[in-house]
C-alpha cells in the first residue's frame, strides 16, 4: 500500500477533500489540524539568523561553541 497526502476541509465533522479526490469507502487515516489562519514566516528573524552565517571570516566552529555556551548559562 502506499501513502498518500491530499488536502480537505472538516465541514460538519466529516473529512471533504479539496481537490475533489475520491476517499476509499473504509480505511485509516492520520489527520494533521492546521491553524485557520496561515502561518506567516517572518523572513527578517531568518534573514538576520542566515546573515551571522553568512559572514566571510566566521568560524562556524567557534560560532557553535558560542551559542551552545549561551545555552549552558540558561
């Protein structure tokens, strides 16, 4: 059997695919709730993280180290 992910909508408790994809009459489902709003990425906290990184001269060794050493103190 393979797997397959598809996209539907719970109206009225019942599952409604959105791509008019046909569900089997009986089978086993694992069902992932997503947020009625969107999740929205804020690209400046990612920008800003990529950009530390992104440093010529960095020494990722040292960088490492570093933010582990922060995670020691807490």
């Amino acid at each position: 059997m393979t797997y397959v992910t598809i996209e539907a909508e719970i109206a009225d408790g019942k599952l409604v695919p959105t791509e008019g994809t046909q569900l089997p009459e009986r089978g086993r489902a694992l069902v992932t709730l997503l947020p009625e709003a969107p999740h929205r990425t804020n690209w400046d906290a990612v920008e800003a993280s990529l950009g530390v990184l992104r440093r010529p001269n960095l020494d990722s060794s040292a960088w490492q180290r570093e933010v582990r050493a922060e995670w020691d103190r807490d």
